[in-house]
C-alpha cells in the first residue's frame, strides 16, 4: 500500500516536472523572439512597463564601456572626458578589447548576447547544484526562464551593463575549487580577483572565502587582485578620482532629492528616507548600512564558518555574499542584483515555514519583471526582505543537510 502510494506520489511529481518543463521551453521562446526584436530594433520593447520604468538601450555599455576602451586602445587617456565620466577600473578597458574588432552598436549587441550567455550559465550552475544537495529537482528550462526573465538580468541586458561577467567568475572559481588542487585555487583566485576589479564590491569574497576556511584560494585571490590593482598605478589614480566625484554627485543628489527609486539599492543614500518616520532614521547612512549589512554578512558568515557542510554550501553563499555587497556602494542599480535570485533559486526548498515562503514571496514581487504600482521605498524594503530570507535558508539548508549526514552516520554504526 506504501509503496503503490509511494508510486503515485513519483508519478504526480513527474508530471508536474515534465509540464513545468514545457512552461519553461515555451518561456524561453518568448524571450528568444522578444530579444531578437530588442536587438533588433535596438530597443527592450516594453520596458516602460518594468522596474526599469526609464529606458536608456545600452547607454552603460556604448558610453562607458566601449567608448573608452577604443579611446585606450587608440593610445588616449579614457578618464580623461569628464563630460561622460569612465569611472571603472582599468581592467575594464583590457576586458573589452575585442570592441575594437567591430563598431560600436555590433560590439553593443554581441557584448548583450554575452551577458545573456553569463545568466544562462548561472541558472544552469545552481540547477545542477540543487542535485548535489538532493533538493527538488528544477527543471533547467524553468530554471533559465526564472533567471533570463528576472528584473536585474533584464535590468543588466538593458542598460548593457557588465555585472552579470560576475556570474561566469564565480561559477568557474567555484568549480575549480572542488579539486581540492593548488593549481586550481590559484586559477580560482585569478578569476576571482577579476570579478572583484571589474566591479569592487565581490571585493566581500575575499572575507567570504575566510569564512569557507578556503585559506589559499583566499590568498591567491588577494595576490592576483594585488598584480591587477597594480598593473597600472597611473590608470588607477585616475579611476580612483573619477569615482570619487560620483560618489560626491551621488551624495549631494541625495541631500536635495528625497525620492527613492524601484530600480536601485544604495542603502547608505537612502537611509534616511527609507526609515522615515522611525529613530531608525536618526542613525547616519552609511553607519546604519554598515550595521545591517554587516551584522548579516557577519552572522552568516560565522555560521558557515562553524558549519560541517561549508564546502557544499560554496556556490549559493558566495552569490548571496555578493548580493548583500551591492547594498554598500554609493551607486547602486539593480542590475548588479542578480545574484541574490542566483542563491534563492539555489538554494529554495519546500521544508521551510511560513515566514521564509513570506519572505520568498515578497521578493518574487521585485524579482518578476512587471512594475506594479508600489513606491519606491517599499520596493527597497522587499530587496531587504528578500535578502534576509535567502540568508535564513542558507543557514536551514546547512542544517539540514549537518542533520541528514548525523543520521546516515548513526543507522551505519554497528
């Protein structure tokens, strides 16, 4: 009688696997022929209807990436122009070389297929992860429907920004460090040391990978971050002051407009009006930012530290570590978020109670792309929600696991 139910629950779940796999195929068609006419036209058609809200097609790629790479591979100094300021690292200008091979609005849709290509990947990654855990299965159609069609990936694809080369880095990082090998560790860290340059705030993986007790993969991080900071003193300078003067921008733009946006996340900007109301909001910026964020990272942190299971737990923390960072900088857009859809969708089980399913649920508000009529203020306090939620079940998820091995250690035992 078990058994034969056991055989219709299996059944049931298959079905329900295989329709979830058509939605996702046909999804994945929708988007395939939605992007092709973006490319196309050289517009996301309808992103007035998305968090986006003010499309800008490519405007962070052809004015800030390619223009300055060609300017510094005709020999030209690209932080000289202050009127469109590059205020990117220099490896950013070594990155995209290859726009050279081609003209800007080719080189615009072909980096726009790439980064497609780096939230593929990911999906595809934390879906195979999922079967290492024995959590349930995701269909990878689905999986890569629910990332190509998330709010920071479009966000990304729009705007053409380059966060999403993030994604690439990790997964390849974390793959080496399976092997266990010095070699692969000290490729991990290569590829690790680019993702922090390319954008400084992974720059928390380096404490990430302290809390993985991954000690020399965290030491070659540090070594090839070093020879790439300091490849180009000069160049660096310059960035340095370039970033500066937006950081300054950003913070009188905030002093005068009291209005935050469905579409970024600078808790230290924000602040203020986001606690509005509260004593909360009597507490400076960025030390109230450095505090919640801090004591989250901290305590997860602490807790994988602490953990049997930290190693199988290395992809999802890693990506949730580099969503909690992208709530510190001074400019902070969503398309810098994918990673924290990345860990939930790692990471999601139906084992949990109610309050984490809450949490999930508010963010899949933010996460589905279609703005719905919420200000802005709320929006920013889903993306918190959310990341607190995806914290609380890493840290169920490796419980979890440490109470499954406990078990299956015991019934061996003699």
């Amino acid at each position: 009688m078990h058994f034969a139910r056991w055989r219709a629950d299996a059944a049931g779940g298959g079905q329900i696997r295989r329709a979830a796999a058509w939605v996702g195929y046909m999804l994945l068609v929708v988007w395939c022929v939605w992007w092709i006419a973006n490319l196309t036209q050289g517009r996301m058609l309808w992103a007035e209807r998305t968090w986006i809200r003010l499309p800008a097609f490519g405007v962070d790629f052809v004015g800030h990436v390619d223009k300055p790479a060609r300017t510094w591979m005709d020999g030209g100094d690209p932080y000289a122009d202050q009127q469109r300021r590059f205020s990117y690292p220099p490896i950013v200008t070594r990155l995209f070389m290859w726009v050279k091979l081609t003209d800007p609005q080719t080189s615009l849709r072909i980096w726009i297929c790439l980064a497609s290509l780096c939230a593929a990947l990911g999906a595809v990654a934390v879906t195979r992860f999922r079967r290492t855990l024995g959590l349930e299965e995701i269909p990878i159609s689905l999986a890569l429907a629910a990332i190509l069609f998330s709010t920071p990936v479009l966000f990304a694809l729009e705007r053409s920004n380059y966060d999403l080369l993030i994604v690439p880095c990790v997964v390849g990082a974390v793959a080496l460090m399976r092997k266990e090998d010095a070699t692969a560790d000290a490729a991990a860290g290569m590829l690790l040391a680019i993702a922090i340059w390319a954008k400084l705030y992974p720059g928390i993986i380096i404490l990430s990978l302290l809390a993985l007790r991954r000690w020399r993969a965290a030491v070659w991080t540090i070594v090839f971050a070093a020879f790439i900071g300091l490849a180009d003193v000069p160049e660096l300078l310059r960035f340095v002051g370039n970033i500066r003067i937006d950081i300054d921008d950003a913070n009188r733009l905030a002093a005068f407009v009291h209005d935050i946006h469905p579409w970024n996340h600078p808790l230290a900007i924000v602040w203020r009006d986001l606690w509005a109301g509260t004593p909360l909001s009597y507490i400076p910026g960025k030390v109230g930012a450095a505090l919640l964020i801090g004591t989250l990272v901290a305590s997860v942190s602490w807790y994988v530290y602490n953990s049997p299971v930290r190693e199988r737990m290395t992809l999802p923390f890693l990506f949730w570590s580099i969503a909690a960072a992208t709530f510190i900088p001074a400019i902070s857009n969503d398309y810098n978020l994918t990673p924290l859809p990345l860990a939930a969708l790692a990471l999601w089980s139906r084992r949990f109670g109610w309050p984490i399913y809450a949490g999930l649920l508010l963010l899949a508000v933010w996460w589905q792309p279609i703005a719905l009529p919420l200000p802005g203020r709320a929006v920013h306090f889903i993306k918190l929600i959310g990341l607190i939620a995806v914290a609380a079940i890493l840290v169920r998820q490796a419980q979890a696991i440490t109470d499954t091995d406990k078990r299956q250690s015991l019934a061996v035992q003699p």
